[in-house]
C-alpha cells in the first residue's frame, strides 16, 4: 500500500467539521430530520431511489464510543478503494461507476446450505443496527465512523457451516469496464480478503449496509461491506459479492503482493511496526494535518472484546 497522501479535495468543498458534529443537526442539514426520527427497525430503502437515501438503523448502545465521529464529508471523501484509483479522492470522483443493482451475493463451501442472496434479502435478514467504530488503516490514519448494518454471524449462521469451516473469504466485486483502477496490475482483481471463523463469528465483525444514516455510497464500499474494527483497514473488504466457508487459509489479496509487509491476522498492533514505518501512532482524519497524533491501541481498542480469540499466539510472527 502506498505512504499516506495528502486528500486532494478542494477546500471548498469540505464543509466545516461544526456542521456534522451532531448527527441531530447533520440530518436536518439534509433535510431528513423527520424521515429519520420516524424510522423503525426495518426501514429497508428501495434501491431504485437515489444511492444516498436514508438507511434506518437503530443506535446500539453497546457499540458507542467517546470519541468524536470523523465528518461525513470525511468519511465519504478520503478512501480507499483502488479498483478506482490509488489517490485518496480517486473513489469519491470514481466510484459513481459502479453498478450496485443487480446485486447478488453467494455464500458456499463448507456450508450445508449454500444459497445466493439478493442484496435485499440481505438487507431484510437481521435489524439494521447503528455502530460506532473506530477504523484505523494500516497507513497510519483513523476515522471514527457511524456504520449501519448487523453482525455477520447472522448470514453464516443462515447458511450452517460445516464442522470443517476454519476460515472465510471474502471476494469483491470486479466491474473492469467501470473500474479505471483495474487496468493497473498493482492487485491480482478482484480484491479478496479473510478471517478466521471464530474471527467471522465475533459479534463486532460487521456486515455494513450504510453510514451516518443513509445507504452506502459506493466508494465506500456499496451495496455491502465489511468492518472489522480490531484489524487494519483493508481486512474489510468492500462491494462483496462471494463469501467462502474452507478449511484452509485462503490466499489474501495483500498477503499475495508482501507477505512480509502484510500479515493474515493484520491485526491493530502498536508494537508491531510496519517493515516501512512504525504503527505506534495516528493521526485522526479531520483534525486537521498539524493535529497531533493519537496513540494507537492494541487491537484498536477493542482488546477486551477480542484478545481472547489470540490467546497464545505470537503476535510478532502472527502480524
Ligand atoms: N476493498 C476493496 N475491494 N478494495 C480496496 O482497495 N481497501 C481497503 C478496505 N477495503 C480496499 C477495500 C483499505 S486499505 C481500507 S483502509 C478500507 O477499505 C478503507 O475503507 P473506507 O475508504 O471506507 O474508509
């Protein structure tokens, strides 16, 4: 992955952080305050509206944070996702490209019922929960981001896996003639990424549908994602359209390119530098570049939730 850039978006289009503070007022600047306030449990979108319109989900009080959530603005306009372009504002310019209707997404392997979803069905399968989560990428930068969806244990429980499930892959969607970043070879497309099972069945591995109250937009990963708040970025792999149930290790995008620069596990760990820069630190994206850098924690702060699942592992050798 490149070194962190600059976001090269013009500073008049980034409204100021005031504004987004609360997600109250946010929502009344969009002119959704009411639709938002009435939604239930189960508001699922019709995908023919716009790719930006309200996801109802309901705020789960387990999953809060005390830190500030990162603007929307932010969050949907410093990405990741090569399949459009390594810059950081290539996907928000790009990403419009993507088809996300049709959308079906299989689930097979070490399952006894493998079944093909439609992505509403997906939407429909478990209540669209509101999460918090802190994100840090591997570059060294974090985000704090209002997520919408459910754990993924749901949908692979739907699907019974096997008692040979050990693992799960996770393939992303190629669309070649919409993906400008694809004709560059720096991936082996499509993008495929991986967790242990019991990593998968962690009740804060996320399946996403939304953010900050509306459906996803696609460079940030539409129609479905995934979030996996305890491991560098990019182990939440975007736009999915197959999940693996195997018995081995699949062979992970970024793992195929430097394995000695990224690991499986990938797991947030400050005392584990990159081979090319250390981790101990972060900055926060919309405090501004001369912010000072926060501390990065152990497993992104999620320890007590997850340390148990590494138990007697080398972490040094497991990165
Ligand atoms: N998924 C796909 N398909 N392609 C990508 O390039 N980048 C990953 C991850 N998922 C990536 C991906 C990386 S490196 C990060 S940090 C996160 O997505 C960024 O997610 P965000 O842009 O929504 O913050």
């Amino acid at each position: 992955m490149s070194r962190l850039k600059l976001p090269t978006i013009a500073p008049s289009e980034i409204t100021p952080e005031e504004v987004w503070r609360s997600r109250r007022v946010w929502l009344k600047h969009a002119g959704m305050g009411a639709v938002a306030a009435g939604a239930g449990a189960f508001g699922v979108p019709s995908w023919a509206q716009d790719a930006r319109s309200v996801l109802a989900a309901t705020p789960n009080p387990n999953f809060r944070l005390p830190d500030e959530a990162t603007s929307e603005k932010d969050i949907t306009s410093y990405n990741n996702y090569y399949e459009f372009g390594t810059g950081k504002a290539d996907p928000f310019e790009n990403a419009h490209k993507l088809q996300v209707r049709p959308w079906t997404v299989s689930v097979e392997g070490e399952v006894a019922r493998p079944r093909t979803f439609d992505i509403d069905e997906l939407l429909k399968l478990a209540p669209m929960e509101e999460r918090v989560y802190r994100m840090r990428c591997v570059e060294a930068w974090s985000m704090v981001i209002p997520w919408s969806g459910y754990s993924l244990s749901h949908l692979l429980k739907a699907v019974e896996p096997t008692s040979k499930a050990k693992f799960v892959e996770f393939t992303t969607v190629l669309q070649k003639e919409n993906m400008p970043g694809t004709r560059s070879r720096i991936i082996d497309w499509p993008y495929v990424e991986g967790l242990r099972m019991d990593e998968a069945m962690h009740p804060l591995s996320m399946l996403v549908f939304g953010v900050y109250g509306k459906q996803l937009p696609s460079q940030n990963g539409a129609p479905m994602r995934l979030a996996v708040p305890w491991k560098y970025g990019f182990k939440s792999g975007k736009s999915i359209v197959r999940i693996r149930l195997l018995e081995n290790m699949p062979l992970t995008s970024w793992v195929k390119i430097a394995p000695h620069e990224y690991g499986f596990y990938a797991n947030v760990n400050p005392d584990v530098p990159h081979p090319r820069w250390s981790q101990a630190t972060e900055r926060r994206i919309g405090g501004g570049f001369f912010a000072p850098r926060v501390d990065t924690l152990m497993y992104n702060g999620y320890g007590e939730q997850v340390a148990s699942l590494y138990a007697g592992l080398d972490l040094r050798e497991n990165y």
